[in-house]
C-alpha cells in the first residue's frame, strides 16, 4: 500500500473501494488501484529447439526461461518483446502469435504474463542484460526452470513439436 500520494504528497490512509482496501488520499482523493504488472516472454524455436537464457537476477536467478520482462507504461506489448530480446540476448525478433495468457500470484504481485511465440529475425544469441548464458534445448532436455509460467508453455511447446515429429 502506498505511504504517500504520488499527486499531492499527503499520507494516504486506507479505505473499501469497491469491496476492496485501497490506499486513497484524503485531501486530493486519488484512488492507489492494485493492477497487476505485464510481462512478455519469447518462445524462439529454431529446427525443435527453444532458445532459453540462463538468469543472472532474482527471482530465479541461476535458473532459465524464457527471455522477456516488463512492458513499460508507454509500449506495445510486442514492442517489449522485441526490446527485451534485444537486450537479453542480442537479436532482434518477430513476434507471431500470442500464446495463451496467464494470471499469475507472486507475493503480493499480480502479474499478466503475455507469452509470444517469435521468430529470430536478426543476430546471433548471445548473453546480454541480466543473463549469464543462452542456450537451445530440445523437448526431451529441458533444464532446471525458474518459473512455473514458462514451464506451463514450454510443456505446449514440447507436445506441439512431439506432435509434429509423430505425423
């Protein structure tokens, strides 16, 4: 909850808003609504493998997934999804298709996670921002995940490209 509004500076107090409690300031009334964060991530496959990034911050640090982050106030998601990928791993993608969202809890955060399967356009992976190492996986050699989001899509993907190699 906020201490301070953002607005005018005056202490916030906390009151039910519409069946909730919020921080809301009592001299100019803004309301402190808790939204959640968005977050894109990038499904890059290339001939049955996915490009993952080995971590270098917390949360999972030391753990993979999928490149991505937060989308900031003012972009696109897909806009993000490039720009993370550029900075994570030094390519440039093309985001395709928006994979299923997913809600998620962590502590006291809700978060929007916007999965996109991409298409690397330009570059070669490399470690960038935040990242120790990349590497391509295939299905049946997944490493130690940091999230269950990303594991959720990776096992799709995993089905798709079993799918794919059964036909």
């Amino acid at each position: 909850m906020n201490a301070f509004c953002s607005s005018c500076g005056s202490k916030t107090e906390t009151r039910l808003v519409a069946k909730q409690q919020l921080s809301v300031c009592p001299q100019c009334d803004r309301i402190f609504f808790r939204n959640p964060k968005v977050v894109v991530s990038a499904l890059i496959e290339d001939g049955g493998r996915v490009l993952l990034i080995l971590r270098d911050i917390e949360p999972g640090r030391g753990l993979w997934g999928m490149p991505g982050g937060y989308v900031d106030w003012d972009e696109h998601p897909e806009a993000a999804l490039i720009r993370e990928c550029m900075e994570e791993v030094l390519v440039r993608v093309e985001p395709l298709d928006l994979l299923p969202v997913q809600h998620i809890l962590m502590d006291d955060e809700g978060i929007v996670l916007l999965p996109y399967r991409a298409r690397l356009a330009a570059g070669n992976p490399g470690a960038g921002d935040e990242v120790q190492q990349v590497g391509w996986f295939r299905p049946d050699a997944l490493p130690p995940l940091a999230f269950a989001s990303h594991r959720k899509v990776l096992q799709q993907w995993t089905r798709e490209v079993l799918a794919r190699g059964a036909a």
